[in-house]
C-alpha cells in the first residue's frame, strides 16, 4: 500500500512505494515523477525541509520542465 508524503516546502504530495516509482499529486494536471517535480518546483527550493531535493532516481524528460514560452 503506497503511503502519500507531503513536502513541507512544496506542498506536494508523493505516493511512495508506487509500482515503477514515486507519484507525485500536483495540485493541478495528472500526476508526475519525483524527476517533474524536482524540474518545475525542487530545483528552484533552497530550503533543506523539501523531501524531493535530489529528485528521486528517476529521469526527468524535456517535457517536466515548464515552457515559459509555449502557446496557450
Ligand atoms: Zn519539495
């Protein structure tokens, strides 16, 4: 059974122990690696409270970093 933490810092929840990885729960869109996370909201966090500062073993794709520039 996948217990969900919650980043003190972020305010995002990650389901750990989750077949092929942590989930993490945005509050908004579909859930997401620990590797999404860590691009849009972690690296940017220069607090050590955060739980997911090293982003998790998993990858993170070009498509886990916003795109301040792309077309709504
Ligand atoms: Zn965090």
């Amino acid at each position: 059974m996948a217990a969900p933490k919650t980043c003190p810092v972020c305010g995002v929840k990650i389901l750990v122990g989750m077949v092929g990885g942590d989930r993490v729960l945005f509050s908004a869109g579909p859930p997401g690696t620990r590797a999404r996370l860590y691009a849009r909201v972690c690296r940017y966090v220069e607090k050590p409270g955060c739980i997911n500062r090293d982003g998790g073993s998993q990858k993170a794709s070009p498509n886990d970093y916003y795109k301040p520039d792309a077309p709504r």
